[in-house]
C-alpha cells in the first residue's frame, strides 16, 4: 500500500468519524446530554477521528510545516485524553476525579482544535469552509443553548476535510488512469 492510499483510507475513517460524532447531537437532544447513547457516539467517533486526523494532517505535511505538525500533535493528543475521560464517563466514573488530566485534556483539545485549523489554512490543502467551520465551533459551544450543536459541527468539518482528501486522491489516480490512456 502507499502512503497515497494510506492517506486516503485515513481521511475516510475521518468522515466516518464525522458521521459518528454528528450522531452525538440528536442523542443529546433525545436521550439527554451524557446519555449512553451519546457517549457511545463520542466514543466511537474519538478512535475514529484519532486515526483520521493523520490522513488529514499526512495530505498537508509538507505545506503545514512544524506549526501544523506541532497543532497536529496537540489535537491528537486532545482525541486521545477526550476517548479517556468518555471511556471513564460511560463507566461512570467522573473524568473530574482525574484532576490535572482533565484539565490537560481540556487544554490541549481547544487549543489542538485551534491550531490545526489555522495551520490548515495556512497550509491550503483542506477546505476553507471546513477549517473556518473547526474555529467557529468552540466558541458557539460556551453558549448554553447552543452547545449540543457542537458536535454536528465537529463531525460536518470532518466529513468536509476527509472528503476533500479523500476525492483528491481519487482525482489524481483518475487524472493518471487518464493520462497514461
């Protein structure tokens, strides 16, 4: 397999991931925030986007640079300590008992949330909209009535980045196909 292929199946497990966090908002709304349903969603969604962030941070590597590496290492960093303290929540334990973890998890998930997009813009592989979309997420979810809105934003960015890399990739091996005819 190349690192082509490899990207592009990594940026399909993103929508994927996507699609899996959009399913946390309706849950929210029907079964109530921190439902099982819900959390199984963030839960799955989590791995999922774990993984597909590295075919969206591998399909700009060379164009983000080491901002866009450092912001990627920090949104990684962020899905992973979110799965933790998701897993813990559907264990019922409280993830607040982890103290300092919580707050590193906090920590580092907004400002990964943050950087990656602009390193992404900067960088001007994924699309715009998506990225733009990413920012605007966080400060829509400390609106009390809008935050269960979050993770449809969330997943519709990642479905849009995944899908770009994705179908470029798909572009290029048809434009090749075409050329070598």
């Amino acid at each position: 397999m190349t690192i082509e292929k490899a990207v592009r199946w990594f940026a399909f497990v993103a929508m994927i991931g996507g699609i899996s966090r959009i399913g946390m908002t309706p849950s929210s709304y029907i079964w109530g925030g921190d439902s099982n349903q819900e959390l199984i969603c963030a839960f799955i969604a989590n791995i999922l986007m774990v993984f597909g962030t590295f075919g969206l941070y591998l399909a700009q590597v060379k164009e983000s640079g080491k901002f866009g590496f450092i912001s990627f290492a920090l949104l990684e960093l962020g899905l992973i300590l979110v799965t933790c303290t998701v897993w813990s929540s559907m264990l019922h334990v409280s993830p607040w008992e982890w103290g300092v973890v919580k707050g590193f998890e906090i920590a580092t998930g907004m400002l990964g949330l943050l950087l990656f997009p602009i390193a992404s813009l900067k960088a001007g592989i994924l699309p715009k909209w998506a990225c733009i979309v990413l920012i605007a997420m966080l400060p829509v979810g400390v609106v009390p009535m809008f935050e269960k809105i979050v993770a449809f934003l969330w997943g519709v960015a990642y479905i849009g980045m995944g899908y770009a890399v994705w179908s470029s990739k798909q572009k290029t091996k048809e434009a090749e196909q075409g050329q070598a005819s």
